[in-house]
C-alpha cells in the first residue's frame, strides 16, 4: 500500500509530464521521457526472471530492485533542486530512464511474490484493498502536493517536494514489505538458465498457449494507447487556458485527486468481480471505461465534467492494471510463472515505448485530438481481439482437469 501510494505520485499522468513540460516545453520531451521510462522495463523483466526463478526465496531481489527504483525518484527530487534548463531536463530523463530500468525487473519479482503469497480465490479483493488504501492516500496528497507543494513552490522547487514525499512513502513500504512478510518456499523451481538460452525459448512459452498469446497482444493494443495518457492534463491546460503557477497547481490538484479517487473507488468493484467471475471481464469492462472516458474528455470543456472524465481514466486504469497483473498468473504451468510475467512485462513496455515518442511529435505536428482518436482505435482494436480470442484462463484450467 505504501509503496504503491508514492510510486503513483510518479506515475499520475498529471505531475511529472507537467514538470517536464515545465521545464523543456515541448511536448516530444514529454513523449521522450515516457518513451524512455518503458524502455528501462523492455529487457530488464526477462533479465530479472531469469536470476529468480530458480531461487526458492525472491525477497533479497524485490528488496534490490525496489531500492535502486526508489533512488530513481530520489534523483528526480534533488536535480529539481540543483538543476535548471537543459540540464534539469536531461538529469530528469536519465532518472525516468533508471527508474523503468529498475521497476521492469521489480514488476517481477513483486508479481512473483503475490502468486507465492495469496490464494487465488482472495487476490481481487486483497489487491483491492490494498489498490484503494493506497490510492485514497494517494488522491488527498495529490490534493495537497498540487495546491500547497506546486502552487506555492514549496522548498523552492514543489515538484522536487512532491517526489521526495513518493520516496519517503514508498520507502517505508519497502522495510514493510522486508520485515513483516514471510514468504513460502516452492516444491519445485526451474533449473538455472542462461539469459541467451532462455530468450530463444521465449516463442515456445507463448506459442504452446494460444489464448495466453492472444491476451500478450491485448496488453500491447491497450499500452499502446497509452500514446495519449501524457498529453490529457496538457490537452485540459490548452482547453481551458490555464496560466499561471497557483491556477495550474490548483487544477493539477483537482483532476490528480479526481483520477486517483476514480482508481480508489472502484478496486473494491473490480476486485470482487475478479474473484467471482476471473478476470477477463474485468479487463473488458475496463477497455470500455477507458473508451468512454477518452470519447467525454474530447467533448467537454467544464471543470466538473473534465474531473469525470479523469475520475473515469482513473477507473479504467484500475482495472486495466488488476487484471492485467492477474489474469497472467493464471496461465501456464508454476514453474514458468516468473518468465510469463516478465514477457507480460516486455511486451506491454515495447508498445509503451513508442507510444508516448511517437505521441510526443503527432500532438506537436497535428493536436491532441488526432493523438486521442490514434488511442480509441487502439483500444477498439484490444477490445474485440479479448471478445473474439482471449478465454478466462482460470476456466480454461478447470475445465481441463
């Protein structure tokens, strides 16, 4: 919970994009340093996997990882602090370069030990309320980080504030996660492998499952629409003309806490529907949220009805994220489990890399409109690809034995 608290501090689309807007003023830099956060997470899950999944205890890894992600987010703080112009952006790009570098291999190891952790039947609504304690921590300090943090320049830099509160936060989560956590050895692991041997085996693991490779190329549709996810708080500033450090800090404020109570609200909702049914409709009711979502911010030009459609994306992304993440432990065999997260993991941050670049220069080149609608089409495209090809894996298991 604390962890995930801060660590969504950084990964709101609202804070940093604006700060690195701020800083750079352009948009392909904004689209760069997204592009060049997924990118850190593109080889560093097969990496990870392949240094875990012959162990029987993964902890000392979560414990590695999540400390160099964490110094990532420190860095950011202190280069506000230290830095100005080009050279503030260039250390924020290096620092969101690390951060995904870091947080790739962490995804599996973390993921790892949920799988080791909690029974499938209680997953849903343990991660749900964990995802909405979290979050709801997450909207009141975005509320203030936006108003008080940013709009007043707190410390002399407020964003640099704002990310030494996400450290803080997620560090103490980490000393949770290592002191109050027991986790359980397997019966059986994989043999040690090589990374080189173990990449050229990747096409057997996701050809021997179809379903399995149809829901991978679900998650890279709806990463890829991701290209407009930095660009939604930008759209709104252009919209509704905002200028100014108190304005901008006020309304950063407001739909920041409007997207994280979208998420906090709804995990209890996704997770029990997750438990109950698996978590493939979770996945397809969270498409059609982002959809409409999406289709309402294009069309108002209201405070009020900007925040729905945030507390919608909020939402949306709440239950793309609890089934994406366990939905994949579902397939497959124990054994494989650290390498299914980790191609999971690969193949969402290949999309999730171009995507933001390619976004950066299509809103500089032709609006944010064109950079939505190249969005819909993705998640159009996911949607029926799920309906059509995607089974609900925990049934598909039970009805093979």
């Amino acid at each position: 919970m604390l962890g995930m608290t801060g660590f969504r501090l950084v990964n709101a689309p609202t804070f940093l994009p604006a700060y690195l807007h701020q800083v750079s003023g352009s948009n392909a830099i904004v689209g760069l340093g997204l592009a060049l956060q997924q990118v850190g997470g593109v080889i560093s899950p097969i990496f990870g996997a392949t240094k875990i999944e012959h162990r029987t205890k993964v902890m000392p890894a979560a414990i590695w990882m999540g400390s160099l992600a964490r110094l990532a987010v420190l860095g950011m703080a202190i280069a506000g602090w230290l830095l100005k112009g080009s050279q503030l952006a260039t250390a924020l790009l290096v620092m969101m370069l690390m951060f995904g570098i870091f947080m790739g291999a962490q995804r599996v190891v973390f993921s790892l030990l949920v799988a080791k952790v909690i029974p499938i039947s209680r997953r849903g609504r343990l991660q749900a309320w964990r995802n909405m304690t979290g979050s709801a921590i997450a909207a009141v300090l975005s509320y203030f980080a936006g108003k008080y943090f940013i709009g007043q320049n707190l410390f002399g830099n407020g964003y640099s504030t704002t990310f030494v509160f996400a450290f803080v936060l997620t560090t103490l989560g980490l000393w949770a996660l290592q002191f109050l956590v027991n986790e359980p050895e397997p019966p059986t692991t994989r043999p040690q492998t090589g990374f080189r041997d173990r990449f050229k085996e990747l096409p057997r693991l996701i050809s021997q499952d179809r379903s399995y490779a149809f829901f991978l190329l679900v998650q890279m549709l709806a990463t890829s629409a991701r290209i407009a996810t930095p660009f939604y708080i930008l759209y709104v500033t252009q919209k509704l003309h905002l200028h100014g450090a108190a304005q901008m800090g006020a309304t950063l404020g407001l739909l920041s806490t409007a997207f994280m109570l979208g998420d906090t609200l709804s995990n209890i909702g996704w997770g029990s529907l997750g438990d109950r049914t698996g978590f493939r409709l979770v996945l397809l009711l969270s498409l059609v949220a982002w959809v409409a979502a999406t289709v309402l911010l294009m069309n108002v030009a209201v405070s009020a009805l900007i925040a729905v459609a945030f507390f919608g994306l909020g939402a949306a992304q709440a239950g793309y994220m609890m089934a994406a993440q366990t939905m994949i432990l579902e397939f497959g065999s124990r054994d494989e489990l650290p390498m299914r997260i980790a191609v999971s993991a690969t193949a969402e941050s290949i999309t999730a890399t171009l995507g933001p670049l390619v976004g950066g220069g299509l809103a500089d080149l032709l609006g944010y409109d064109t950079v939505f609608g190249i969005s819909l089409g993705f998640l159009a495209a996911g949607l029926l690809i799920l309906v059509i090809a995607v089974k609900e894996p925990r049934t598909a298991r039970l009805a093979a034995i």
